[in-house]
C-alpha cells in the first residue's frame, strides 16, 4: 500500500513538473510547410506581435529527414507585405552552431507599425532549389499585429500609429499658418509699396511744381517774361 501510494506521488510530482515547464515555455503559432525538399515553420519571432516592437519574420528550416540547415546563405530573401505596401528584406542566421541560438532560425528584421494581418513572400533559391510561397497570418497559422494598448498597464500609452497620425495633423497646421502669415506679410509689402510709390510720385510732382515756381519768381525779379513766350518789349512798353 505504501509502495503505491509513493507511486502516486511520484507521477503526481512528475505532472506537476511537466505542467510547470510548458507553461515556462512560450507557445509559438507557425505555420508549417512543405516546400519542395524542405520543411518550413514561418511566423513572427515574438508572439504575440505588437505595433511598435521590434519583431522579425521568423524561419525555422530543415530538410527533408527534419535535419537543421545551417549553411542557408544569402539566396533566399522575404517581403513583407500589408495590404498596396511592401518590404523586402534578407534573413540572418539567429544561431551559432555549439554556441547559441536553436540550428536552422533565420530572422529578417523589423519594426511592425500596424495591427492586421501580414503576410511573407519568399523568393529565391535553397541550394539551388526555387522558392516563391507566401505565408499570411491569420487564427490557424501564425500571430496578427495587434495593439499594445490592450495589454499596458497601469498606463495606456498612444500607438505609435496614433502619434505619428496626430504629428501630421500638427504639421499641416502649422504650415497652414505659416503660409497664411506669409500671404499677410506679403500683402502688408505690396501695400506699403504701393504707397511709397504714390509717395514718390507726389514728391517727384511737388519737386516739380516748386521748381517751376522758383524759375518764375527769379524770372519776374529781372524783368523777364513770367509766362514763357511773351515778348520782352511789351512788358517793357507796359512799364
């Protein structure tokens, strides 16, 4: 009876254990894929993914007897792509044979910036092998971006998205401003242009009169004609 009892108990204990590591282990959604002579297992490299964190296209590759590659090189690229946008990038080894990282993880790095679904397009070659399939997220393959903001706490922070949609708004407006301040400035000029050229003209039509009024008076002070014209004699007769 004591013999089973501590039997009991050891597999009681052994469960725990194994309950206790998977749940220390985080579960990664990826899509699995037979690709011609290879085996795919494609998905964000933090799941779940947010906007605005750091995340990679995720590529765990082995061949067909499920042998990690580890020569993988730079043939095989990936684009990432939301709906009309896309960005192509180049995978690197997240590993190093004997020293860390799991054989056979390749990453293409990035910054997701909207939630929704993504998908990946593979291009390229494996040792010689073309390779053109694409992976898209979705509930029964691989994480969607979602909003952090579902998860802050105590403080809900903006999205990044929402930010840089406020800074566009704050930037029109600004350069609404400037350009209308601009435009008063501008017609502020002209105007006073305008009357500083009626102003000259005035003084060009003053200089002009007095001028004139000079002339006639030095004219009239030795006996000349006052009108241009006039014969001398007659003012002489006059006199």
């Amino acid at each position: 009876m004591r013999k089973r009892a501590a039997a009991f108990a050891v597999v009681l204990v052994a469960v725990a254990a194994m309950l206790i590591l998977g749940s220390a282990v985080p579960a990664l959604a990826h899509e699995e894929r037979v690709v011609g002579t290879y085996h795919f297992a494609v998905g964000f490299g933090d799941e779940p993914a947010y906007t605005g964190l750091k995340n990679s296209v995720q590529l765990i590759l082995a061949d067909a007897n499920d042998k990690p590659v580890t020569d993988l090189g730079d043939t095989l690229k990936v684009e990432v792509i939301v709906g009309d946008q896309k960005l192509p990038l180049a995978f690197e080894p997240d590993f190093e044979v004997g020293e860390f990282g799991t054989p056979g993880d390749y990453r293409a790095w990035f910054f997701p910036t909207q939630p929704g679904d993504y998908t990946f397009h593979f291009t390229g070659s494996i040792k010689g092998q073309r390779v053109d399939e694409s992976f898209t997220s979705s509930p029964t393959t691989f994480s969607s971006v979602q909003d952090p903001t579902q998860v802050e706490f105590p403080t809900k922070e903006p999205a990044a998205g929402q930010i840089a949609a406020r800074l566009d708004r704050e930037v029109t407006r600004l350069n609404n401003s400037v350009a209308a301040a601009r435009k008063s400035v501008s017609d502020k000029a002209d105007t006073a242009r305008f009357i500083g050229f009626i102003s000259l003209g005035v003084g060009v039509v003053g200089l002009v009169i007095a001028t004139a009024a000079l002339m006639t008076a030095r004219r009239t002070r030795r006996g000349l004609p006052a009108v241009q014209g006039t014969p001398a004699s007659t003012v002489t007769e006059r006199s």
